[in-house]
C-alpha cells in the first residue's frame, strides 16, 4: 500500500504544473473553442447534438456510451462496451448512419455500419451527431443522419494527463495524452489502452426456459484494445492553421462468446487499422478552404476454432482487408449575400478477403464526390441549401457497374427573438449497396447485383430556445420529424444455406424529440433527452405494419451532476443518470415472446480532487447500479419464464459493474 | 469455476432481483401407451416462423374446414412439432434461444420440457453443446428415441423424469465427416432407422459422401445394419411406399450441384438401395418427397442460381414416375422449409410467400390428383409456415 501511494506521488510530481491562476485560464481557453464548435453545430437548420467528451471520454467504455444522451440515439449491445454494438438514430439501422472522424467517412463499401465498439473513447473531445441527415462533405449515404467524431486537440502550453482505473469483470481502462502548443508548431500524442475479461454473470436458462435456470460467469468475452493518435500541426505566420497531419492507429482483440445458452470455448476476432490524414487549409482575400488526403487500412481476422467453436459450427478461419484512399478539397468563399461551400473528393476502397474455402474474393470501389452547401442569412435568419451527387464504380471479379446516388437538403432557421431559434430542414438520400449485398462473400451470402439503391426523405420541425441568467445557462429543444425509406436491402434465406440482398421493404417513422440542458457555472449540470417513436415497416401498398424490429417505442436518458467544495476537503463532484428504453419487438412478426421489455437502468458517480493537489481526481462509477439482469418473458399460455435482459436475442447484457479511475493531470 | 469466480458471482448475485417461478411440469401425464398410439389425424400443426426466423409461434388448422388457431404454447423460429398419439412433441432448435423437447398435450395444455443432454454429457463437455434436435419417436409408452443433429449419439428420453437415462453412439458411422448428423427417425416394425447426412464438407455445404440409414433393433436400440445411401445428405422424413415394401428418402447433395442427390428408394427386406428421381429430371434439388399414390410423388425442389438463368426458385411438383412428367403445384421465389404433407385424399403445401412480409404466405390444399381444392389457408400475417405436421 505504502509502495502504491510513493508511486502515485512519484508520478504526481511529474505531472505537476503552474500555479492555479493558469490552469484556470487555459481551462477557460479551451473549453470556450470547444463550446464555441458546439454552438456552431446546434445553432445551424439541420437538427443536432454536440457533445464534450472531454471529462467522460478518458475512461469511458465505449463511444456509444458516450453518445446515449443525445435525443434520438439508441443503442443497442451484445454485451459489454466492447462487444459488437449498434447504433439506431430515429430508429434506422447502423447501415444508414454515417460515421466519421475528423472528417473521414469511417463507413465503408464492404460493411453495415460502422462498430462503435471499435473506436477509441478515450482519443475524442467531441462528437457532433446529426439527425435526419449529414453535412454534405459527410457524403450521400446519410439516410438518417450522421455521427462526427472529432479526436483531441492540442491546449496552449504543455499539457499532460494519465488516467488510469480498474472495475468489475476485469475491466481496465489507461489513458495518456501529452501535447503541446509552443510558436507555430503544435502537437498530441495519445495513447488509449482498454482491456475486460468480460466474467460477468448472466442468467442461463440452458436452451430450456420452462426449466430453473442458473447464473453463469459469461466466457470467452475477454478484450483488449489499444489505440494510439499522433497530430501535429503547423500554424502560418498569422496565426491561422496550417497543414495538419493526423495518424490513429489501433489494435483491438476480443473474445466471441456467442449466444448466452451456448457458450464458446476459443473463438476471437482481431483488428488492426490505421487511418493517416494530411491536411492543408488554403486561404485567399475573402474565402478559405482545405485540401486533404487520407489513407485508412484495415485488417479483420475471424478466428472460429478451438475447444468450442461458434454455434458448434466446423471450424474455420476468416480474414478481410479494407484499404481505401481519398483525395478532397473544400472550399467556403462568400458570394453576395450567400456563403458557398463545394466539396469534392475522390475516394478509391479496395476490398479483399475471404474464409480459408474458396479463396479471396475482391471487390473495389471508386467513388467520386461534389457537392456544395450554400447558405445566406443574418443572425436572425438563415436559409441553407445543400445537394451533392456521387458517382460510384464498382469492380469485382468480372463485372463492373457505375451507380449515381445523390443528396438534397433544404433548411430554414428564424429566430423571431434572441433566445427563440424555429427550424425547419428536409432531406432527400440514396444509399447505395454494399460490396458483399452487390457480389456476396463467397460464403453464406450470395451476390444480388440488381439491387436498387435505398431511398429515403426526412422532414424536421424544431424550436430551440437557449437563455443565459447570471450565473446560470439554459438550453431546451424540440423537434418533431418525419422520414421514409423504401427499397430498404434486407437479407432473404434463399435456401438451407444461402442468403441474398434484396430490396423488400419500406420503412416509415414519427417521430418527437426532446433536450433540456441546464447548468449553473461548472458546478452543477442536469441534461434530460427523450425520444418518442413510431417506426413501421409499410407493406407494398402502402399500408402500415409491424414495429422496426429492435426499435423502442420511447426512450429517455437523464444525467445530473453537483460538485461543492467543503472546507479543505477540495472538489467533491456526484452524479447521476437514469436510462430509461421502451419495449422493442425483436422479430419482424412483433412476437410478444420476443420482446426486449422496458427497463430502466441506473448509473451513479463520484469524484474527488482534493484540495492538496488538485491535479488529481479520484473516481467511483457505478453501472446499472440496480443489477437489472433478468426480465419476465411472457408464454402463449399465459405464464412466463425468467429470461436475460438483452438487446440481441441471446446475448445477455451485464449486470452491476463499478470501476475505479484516478487522473494526473498537468495543464498551463 | 475457480473460487474467486464463485465468490464474485455469490456478491454480484446480490440483487439478482425476484424472478417468476417457472410453468409447473407435467412429465408423468404423458407417459402413457398413447404415446406409441397411431391416430388418424384431425389437424395439422404449423409453425409459423417470422422472415428471418427469429421468432415463431404455432397454430392448429383444422383438417374439418381448414380454421386456423393459435395453440397457447411457445414456439421459435427454427421449431418442428411431431405427433406423439393425442400429444405434440415440440422440437426446438433455435441457436440462442430455446433447445429442448417440448411434449404439449392440446386437449388440457400441459406441458413437459426436457434437456436433452445426460448427467455426464452436461459435466463432460467444456460448455453447453448444441443439440438441434431434428426428429424424435416413442419406442414404448414412457421411453422416446430424439435425433441431435449436432451430437454423434442418439437421446433415449424417459418420459416421467424427462431426463435422458442413456445415448446411442453413431460415432462409428460418421465416415469422413466431422459428425453423423442425424436427421431423421422412423418405426419399421420391429426396428427404427435413422438417417445420417454425414456432411464432409460442412461449411462449403458441398458435400461427396453418400448419406447412410442406420438400423436399431426398437427394444435393445442395437445396430443391425447399416444401409449406404446412393448420394449424399438425405434430407427430411423416411416416407413409405404405397405397397409398404420400402421407404423414400431425399438426398440434395450439395444446392450448388445439379445431379448429386435424388429421391432414393431403400426396400425393407433387402435393403437395397435405388434411385426414383434424379435431380437432373427436375432441374433442381429434391429436398423433400411425399408418396401420393403409387405412381405420382409430392416432390419439393430448391433451386440455386446456375449461372446466368434464374433458377432461384422453389417449386413443389406432383411428379409421376411412370412418364416421367411433372405438374408444378406450387412457385415461389423465397425458400421455405416446410415439407408437402399428404393427408387422407389431400395434399398440403406450404406457400413461403414473397417478399420481406411473406405476402401470400400460407397453405395450399390439393387432391392427390393435383386439383387445387384451397387456394390459401393464411396462419397469419408476416409469418410462413416453416413445419406442417397431421396431428389428432
């Protein structure tokens, strides 16, 4: 114990800074550019959120759970934060919501979505979510919106953090980040490293509900991840920025537990990927603009053998990689009274891989980006226009196609009195398929090339009104929406052991969000978001039906935080949050057997800086500090078993976890 | 579980929160002669399964005037029922969700559920297996005989305890393959048969050896024979002939090859094996086969896309032997498992509808002589029907 507290001190003295008087000023530098960018984001005619992920980010799990308290946002896990997760925005799947960091599409030709799991929390200071559709410059895929993950940016000075924790199930958590801003040069290196041994219990029912079942240590879900982010950045001699490279780098290994009643014993999937991106930010008399590359590759390994394989199955081993390369530019120049903003960019994925069957199968696409957003306005008004068109060519083995899908948005912001904003934006997108729904995998999915780009439009209404009274900010949002999609591209069983991507369905939803922000200086914050749903699939005449699967119906996240300072005891910060999600049906039939009930689970936090060194916080955070793990699950009959609380049929989630951190941190 | 693990899992139980108490079983009403009883069948029991199989629930069609109603027991999305004299036995495979045989008695709805892994298999195996039972018949009044696909040894349940006192190992058949895959059980007289798919090529489902029937002696479940299919993966029910002196089998090899399987012919006395219908006579994969009559077949054919033709389709055809013709009953353009079901005078096909909500999903009547007689007998909305079943 004495040996931990010299280490902890050694390492104290190390990150030891200025005097207080600067770190307060170099904190209020950086978090004005960073609630300046928020703004920016909120106060435009498309709906979003913009969240600081500063304080939580270090030692967060995961993204998604970072991102759970925007309006609208739900999602869903197979387990723990480093588990496959996917993320439903206005209740559409992952495959309609684009992801990007710093500005890269992370989506790509091979893929449904993006996993949230895999990208890094504790490398990201803000991520900007927008609803109903993307920014242009985000591309043309953007059915439902878009979720812009923006990595750290170096403080002026020398700033230095570590963070570093431990909790239930073996989770371990370190974060380290160092950056420097001196003259013109400026730059981060951040080192995020998480690792769980997944051994949280669950209720087994054995494959037998009408049978007790008992609680089990989950196996195979151990993980480990580590991720690295480099930038550095030149500023010109006016100031201004310069060119800016950014590398990310990661490595992630897990476990594959496979469903809760059958369990694996061997199965681990692994990814290395590394994204690079240069930029050169060009200016002239009255306008500005970028040039960029980036490189991202990206190698998956599936590695289904040993004592117990996934769902028993003959063991096999499956690889994949993903290379994609892009050149773009933007540009923003004043014309009259209007703002342009053409974007162009020139994107080229290379996708290889296969199982150890029937050797590779690749596929590439080409696809070639312009658009432009224009805007006019005044502070009290601002109309946006914005459309782009993408040409995309498509390669594999001997066929070729070239397919055209387009954006269009239109918006409107009026603001009749300072603190009262009204919205109004519409969206129009086309996504286009897959690599492996167009040509199959060469494995369980075969190849539909036929398959006709999904379609969709979404329509938003919105008022916002934001007051500042003293010491005390206030901001409350609504917004109420519409969207369809048709030709939406499931998979069909077309035998005992094919699938193929078809264009089946239409999807409608209604739907009414809700945020109120309220926080009293830094010393006390209540964030409230809600969503209500109708999300249908239509029939082809039109006629409404079942629920979306995986879709709740309501959804509700409330966080609150108090920090006080009692005499010499220094800064004592509490938390709270509650997360409350409405019943989803899990099959398209709305089988009331299948249904993920409503729950609500509870979080709770506690930090502590003490006064004599207050570059150091201690924390306790609790998760689903009520232990929800199990739920009713009704039968035809009338009666009802004990079922494992889940998203995923099958794959139970975990039950009360706590995790312990401390941080060091050094500031100017 | 190391004792660390234990405790942990002892201080995290804290909490577990109050969870219902389970549906009271009801083994011992079921071991009974009637198990063994053969009953001219009143209904048919479907199970309905959503789109992508993720869940399922069960109806009885009435066989009087084709009514259809929910039965109020539980199905999934991968469940087959088989009739067990006045009882349903429920065969539940779904991979994450139930696996287990479910007895259902309809007339008073009780049930009985069984694990169907012994004492020694559950503590021998380094996690749960998958069982994937695919068929099961009663050997005597409290005693039934249950095909795991996925295990290499064949379940003897007893009933009252429902538990399983002892297996059949089918080890030393498996051949080539990883496992033996047993798929289907049938009495024959004094013996029952079990096929084995023997699949040697699982993952590519490109299957080359021939699939093999395995015969038990009913009382002592001994091995008399072993009788070599002609082609590989016999799929679906043994179903006799008309004269009663043989049983038909289908075997689709691999859906990626045209030519491989057949409707196979195995007479009982001989064991003799011989081909009815090769695939190549009716462009596609046999996957099912019902006897109409003693020259015409119910044949289910799955087809997979061969090259540039569009062949991905299903069709269910009334085939005769004698000319070699056939009469399609049934088109579709999405797979569905269900088998052609020959009932008295009639014949039902399961229709898997088309599109993601399986529009005009549901059963089709015919006459043995081909004559539509029901156009459509929908079980209900969004669902297909996955397991037709004659029940009493």
């Amino acid at each position: 114990m004495r040996a931990l507290a010299a280490t902890t001190l050694a390492a104290a003295c190390c990150v030891l800074g200025s005097p207080a008087a600067a770190q307060e000023e170099s904190a209020t530098v950086r978090g004005q550019r960073v609630a300046a960018d928020r703004r920016r984001i909120e106060s435009s005619p498309r709906p979003a959120t913009s969240l600081d992920l500063r304080a939580r980010g270090p030692l967060a799990e995961s993204v998604a759970d970072l991102l759970d308290e925007a309006p609208g946002v739900h999602v869903r896990r197979t387990g723990d934060g480093f588990s496959p997760q996917s993320l439903t925005l206005r209740g559409a799947p992952g495959s309609h919501l684009t992801v990007a960091l710093d500005g890269v599409v992370l989506n790509d030709a091979a893929s449904d979505g993006v996993d949230l799991a895999l990208l890094p929390p504790a490398l990201l200071e803000r991520a900007d979510v927008y609803r109903g559709s993307a920014p242009v410059r985000l591309g043309t895929a953007s059915l439902a919106g878009a979720v812009e993950l923006i990595t750290r940016r170096p403080d002026p000075g020398l700033t230095t953090s570590l963070s570093m924790g431990a909790g239930s199930f073996g989770a371990r958590r370190l974060a380290a980040l160092a950056s420097l801003r001196a003259g013109r040069t400026e730059a981060l290196v951040a080192l995020g490293a998480r690792g769980t041994d997944g051994t949280f219990t669950y209720y087994d029912d054995g494959g037998a509900a009408r049978l007790p079942g008992t609680f089990t240590l989950r196996r195979n879900a151990w993980a480990d991840a580590i991720d690295l982010l480099a930038r550095v950045c030149r500023r010109d001699d006016r100031g201004r920025a310069g060119p800016c490279l950014l590398t990310l780098a990661g490595w992630r290994s897990r476990g594959v537990p496979g469903p809760g009643s059958l369990p694996t014993d061997g199965p681990y999937a692994s990814q290395r990927r590394a994204l690079t991106r240069l930029s050169w930010p060009l200016y002239g008399d009255a306008w500005r603009g970028e040039l960029w590359s980036a490189v991202i590759v990206r190698d998956d390994l599936f590695d289904n053998t040993g004592r117990v394989t996934l769902f028993n199955s003959a063991p096999y081993v499956a690889r994949s990689t993903t290379a994609s390369m892009e050149l773009g530019a933007t540009l923003s120049r004043p014309l009259g009274p209007l703002r342009l903003e053409p974007t162009a960019r020139l994107r080229h994925e290379r996708f290889g891989g296969g199982q150890t069957l029937d050797g590779d199968l690749s596929a590439t696409r080409t696809a070639l980006l312009a658009g432009y957003e224009l805007s006019a306005g005044t502070p009290r008004w601002q109309l946006t226009h914005g459309a782009a068109l993408e040409a995309l060519a498509d390669r594999a083995a001997t066929t070729s196609d070239l397919r055209l899908p387009w954006t269009l948005s239109l918006g409107a912001r009026w603001s009749p009195v300072d603190a009262l904003t009204i919205r109004a934006h519409a969206a129009w997108a086309r996504r286009a398929p897959t690599l492996p729904e167009l040509y199959g995998d060469r494995g369980t999915v075969r190849g539909n090339p036929s398959l006709r780009p999904e379609t969709g439009w979404n329509f938003d209404l919105g008022a916002v009104y934001t007051r500042e009274t003293g010491p005390i900010r206030a901001r409350f949002e609504v917004s109420g929406y519409v969207r369809r999609v048709d030709d939406v591209i499931a998979l069909v069983q077309v035998n005992r052991t094919r699938f193929e991507a078809r264009n089946l369905v239409a999807s409608r939803v209604l739907g009414v969000e809700a945020q109120a922000r309220l926080a009293w200086r830094d010393r006390a914050s209540v964030t409230v978001s809600a969503a209500l749903l109708d999300a249908r699939i239509l029939d082809a005449s039109g006629t409404l039906g079942a629920r979306v699967p995986g879709v709740p119906w309501s959804d509700l996240s409330a966080l609150a935080s108090v920090s006080f300072e009692p005499a010499r005891a220094g800064r004592i910060t509490v938390g709270a949050g509650l997360s409350y999600v409405g019943l989803a049906y899990l099959d398209e039939s709305n089988t009331a057997a299948y249904a993920s009930p409503a729950r609500t689970l509870v979080n709770a936090s506690l930090a502590w800086s003490p006064s004599f060194l207050r570059a150091l916080t201690l924390s306790l955070d609790a998760t689903n500090l009520l232990d929800l793990r199990t739920a009713p699950r009704p039968l035809p009959d009338g009666t009802s078993v004990t079922a494992a609380v889940q998203d995923f049929l099958g794959y139970p989630l975990p039950g009360r976890a706590l995790f312990a951190s401390l941080t060091l941190t050094n500031r100017p | 579980m190391t004792r660390r693990s234990l405790a942990l899992a002892a201080l995290l139980c804290a909490g577990c929160g109050a969870d219902p108490t389970p549906p009271t079983q009801s083994c011992a009403h079921f071991a009974t002669a009637a198990l063994t009883a053969t009953m001219a069948p009143a209904r048919l029991v479907v199970t309905g399964v959503s789109p992508r199989y993720d869940a399922g629930r069960l109806f009885s069609v009435s066989l009087e005037d084709f009514s259809v109603r929910d039965l109020p027991i539980e199905a999934t999305g991968d469940t087959v029922a088989r009739a067990l004299g006045p009882f349903v036995a429920l065969l539940h495979r779904a991979i994450g969700d139930q696996d287990n045989l479910t007895l259902y008695d309809p007339a008073d709805g009780r049930v009985c559920q069984v694990a169907l892994l012994t004492d020694a298999e559950r503590t021998a195996a380094p996690t749960r297996p998958l069982i994937n039972a695919h068929d099961v018949v009663a050997l005597d009044a409290r005693t039934l005989l249950v095909a795991r696909y996925n295990l290499d040894a064949l379940a003897v349940v007893d009933v009252a305890s429902a538990r399983v006192t002892r297996t059949v190992d089918l080890t030393p058949f498996v051949g080539t393959a990883p496992h033996a895959y047993p798929d289907a059980l049938r009495r024959v007289g004094d013996e029952v048969w079990v096929t084995l798919q023997r699949d040697n090529d699982p993952l590519r489902a490109n299957p080359t050896q021939p699939g093999l029937v395995v015969r038990l002696d009913a009382t002592t479940l001994a091995v008399r024979a072993a009788v070599a299919l002609t082609h590989p993966n016999p799929y679906g029910p043994l179903v006799p002939t008309t004269d009663g002196r043989a049983l038909l089998v289908s075997t689709f090899g691999s859906y990626n090859t045209l030519g491989d399987g057949a409707v196979e012919r195995i007479e009982i006395a001989t064991g003799a094996v011989s081909d009815v219908v090769d695939e190549r006579a009716v462009n596609g994969n046999i996957d099912a086969v019902a006897v109409l009559d003693a020259t015409h077949l119910a044949l289910r054919v799955s087809a997979e896309r061969q090259g540039t033709s569009a062949l991905d389709d299903l069709r269910v055809l009334r085939f005769d032997t004698e000319t070699r013709t056939a009469q399609t009953l049934l088109r579709a353009g999405t797979w569905g498992a269900a088998a052609p079901v020959v009932v008295g005078e009639r014949v039902v096909i399961a229709d898997p509808g088309e599109g993601y909500a399986r529009t005009n999903a549901g059963l089709r009547v015919f006459g043995r002589d081909g004559t539509e007689l029901r156009a459509r007998v929908s079980i209900a909305p969004s669902l297909l029907p996955y397991d037709v079943q004659p029940a009493r």
